[in-house]
C-alpha cells in the first residue's frame, strides 16, 4: 500500500510541476521586451602625446649606415633630454639592416641601409607650455637629415573616469530610447532583463605620417615654428541593453 500511495504522491508532483512549467512558458511567451543600443560620448582635451620617429641611412657598408644612424640618435636623445623628457618615455621599437636595390632595367645594389625607429611621450601637454615645448622639439627633431615623423597620436594618461561617464551616458540614451518605443506601443518599461558591452574607444583627433619633404619645407620657414593643434578626444562607449515591457 505504501509504495502504491509514493506512487500516486509522484504522479501528483510531476503534474503540478508540468503545469507550472507550461504557465510559465506561456507567460514568458506573452512578455513584451526591447532592446537597443546606447552610445555615449565625453570630449575630453588630451594631456599627452606619443610620436614615433624613423632614422634611417643608407651607406657602402652596414657599418658605416649604422654609424650614421648612431650618431642621429644620440642627436635625438639629446634633443629630448634638453626637453626634460624622461628615459622611461624613450624607447626603440625596432632595429632593422636590410640591402637597398634599385630598379630600372634591371636591379642594381644600392648600398645598405639601417634603420632604427624609436618613440617617446611627452605628458602634461596642457601645462606649464608643454604645447609650446611640443613645437620646439618638432622644430629640432625635423633638422635631422634622414628623420621620418612617423605619426603624432594624442592620448589621456588617466581615462579612467571619462570612460565612467561615458558609459553612464551610454546607459541614459538607451534608457531614453527604449521609453520612447515603449510609449510608442502603450507600454512602459518594467526592468532591465539584460545589458551587455558592445564596445569602447578612444579617437584621437589626429594621426598623421610626416616625411623629409615636410622637413624641408619647415627647414625653409625662418621663424615660424611647427604649429600643432591638439583638438579634443573622443571617449566612447556602447552598450546593447534588454528590457522587459508591461
């Protein structure tokens, strides 16, 4: 009798809990959700900068290119150190030898090149004339023969809290459009069902390539010195949030 009475006690639970199961779907089924994306935005001025320099000679021997390059490095070095900028914001990023040919009819050796590029940060461009400072070392590094600037990039140190703000903003605008299609449709928003990272980034206002042919337009100014806007940066993040409607 006892296993009889489990049985029939089973019996009771799995149809209470089908039940349940099947209300549930049901429900779920007839919940209204939407979801969008929010994109926010901080304009933000930088307060440093990176750049990226090319020296480069090409000579009879690999030596004697190296020895060149060695000697427009030491005057770089020196450019930046008089600039007060640190050794831990000076590196070499590659060290490269490689034959030159060149091509007419047929190839024809050249001599051999070497080639080392090197890049460096300046930070606390908005203070104390650090803009100015900028300009000076650009003004020093382009009398170099043989240099290549090759890009300028702008930058934040800490942007720690202007993603923040982004992110808050981001939230708001997906709130704001989700409330507009809710309304749209005789609804409101009930909760939040989900929110999810779609991606953020950082747009500085400029990245350009410079070679000789600007050195040697700038060598022809006399007292004019290098002008270099620093606009402002774009920190922006966007997110793809869920709601549930009622």
């Amino acid at each position: 009798m006892k296993a009889k009475y489990y049985q029939v006690i089973y019996l009771i639970l799995i149809t209470v809990l089908l039940i349940t199961a099947c209300g549930n779907e049901k429900e779920q089924k007839n919940q209204s959700t939407i979801t969008v994306y929010g994109n926010g935005t901080v304009l933000v001025q930088p307060d440093m900068i990176q750049m990226s320099i090319t020296l480069s000679m090409v000579a009879r021997t690999t030596k004697i290119a190296q020895e060149s390059v060695n000697t427009m490095v030491r005057q770089v070095l020196t450019i930046l150190k008089e600039a007060g900028i640190e050794d831990k914001n000076i590196s070499t990023a590659s060290l490269t030898f490689r034959s030159e040919y060149e091509y007419t009819t047929r190839r024809v050796l050249v001599g051999q090149r070497a080639e080392q590029r090197l890049t460096f940060s300046i930070e606390n461009i908005n203070n104390d004339n650090k803009n100015e400072k900028v300009s000076v070392i650009m003004d020093q590094l382009i009398q170099i023969n043989g240099i290549e600037l090759d890009h300028i990039n702008f930058g934040i140190k800490n942007n720690t809290e202007y993603f923040i703000r982004s992110r808050e903003l981001a939230y708001q605008k997906a709130v704001e459009k989700a409330t507009q299609y809710a309304e749209l449709s005789n609804l409101k928003i009930k909760k939040v069902l989900s929110i999810s990272e779609a991606g953020n980034q950082q747009n500085a206002p400029i990245s350009n390539r410079f070679t000789n042919a600007l050195a040697d337009v700038e060598m022809s100014r006399q007292a004019d010195s290098t002008i270099i806007p620093t606009g402002e940066l774009e920190i922006s993040t966007s997110i793809l949030v869920a709601f549930l409607l009622e």
